[in-house]
C-alpha cells in the first residue's frame, strides 16, 4: 500500500461516524414512537401507562439526549450540503466542522436549563 493511503480517522470519519449515529438513533425514536401511538388503538389504558412512564425524569434526559442527536444531525446535515456543493466546501470543511460543534454545544448548554429545571421539580416535588 502506498504510502499515505491509510486512513487514520480524522475528523471527517468522526463526523461521518457521529452522523450515522444519530440518524439511527433518530429512526428509534420514531419508530417507538409510531409503535406507542398505535398502542392506543389496542389498548387506551396500556397507552396512558407507557405515556406516564415518558413524565419521568429519566425520561427527560432521554429526551434531551434526542434534541442533541437532532440537532447534531441537522446541522452536519448542513455542513455536508454545503460540502457536497459548494466549490469551496471541501477545502472548508474541517472549519466547518468545528463550527458546527461549537453551535451545538452553545445551543445543547442553553437547552440544558430546562431539562435540569424539570428533573429538579421530579426530584423534590416542587
């Protein structure tokens, strides 16, 4: 093999990685979700069992980590459009990367406020 050829797994690949991640992660959600909801159909009570079970605290860190996948996704989503077609997207796409990190941590801190708030009043009963 020539040298130069191996691939050492940089960001790309972990952004590669990373995206395929959350996609299937999204696809759970919204196939747990189909199934829950056609649980009424069946059985009304079994529903509103499994829908106390998502008022839980747990629950609302799951939750959380769900809005972090999506959003990740979404926004490297947008990083690979502009990669695929704009001219200078694969010389940027390191840079953009990296600002699509720093955008999703920014906005996964300041989302962080109100799933604490809730787990909080679980916790204490206030």
């Amino acid at each position: 093999m020539p040298a130069g050829t191996l691939y050492r797994g940089r960001e790309g690949m972990w952004s590669w990685v990373a995206h395929r991640v959350t996609g299937v992660l999204i696809f759970f959600f919204l196939f747990v979700h189909v199934l829950d909801t056609a649980l009424v159909r069946v059985s009304p009570e079994a529903y509103d069992d499994v829908v106390a079970t998502y008022k839980t605290w747990p629950v609302a860190f799951l939750e959380y980590g769900l809005v972090a996948a999506i959003l990740f996704h979404a926004l490297n989503g947008l990083r690979i459009i502009a990669v695929d077609f704009w001219a200078k997207g694969p010389r940027l796409q390191k840079q953009m990367l990296w600002t699509v990190v720093g955008i999703w941590i920014v906005l996964m801190v300041g989302a962080l406020y109100p799933v604490l708030g809730h787990a909080v009043r679980d916790l204490f009963g206030s």
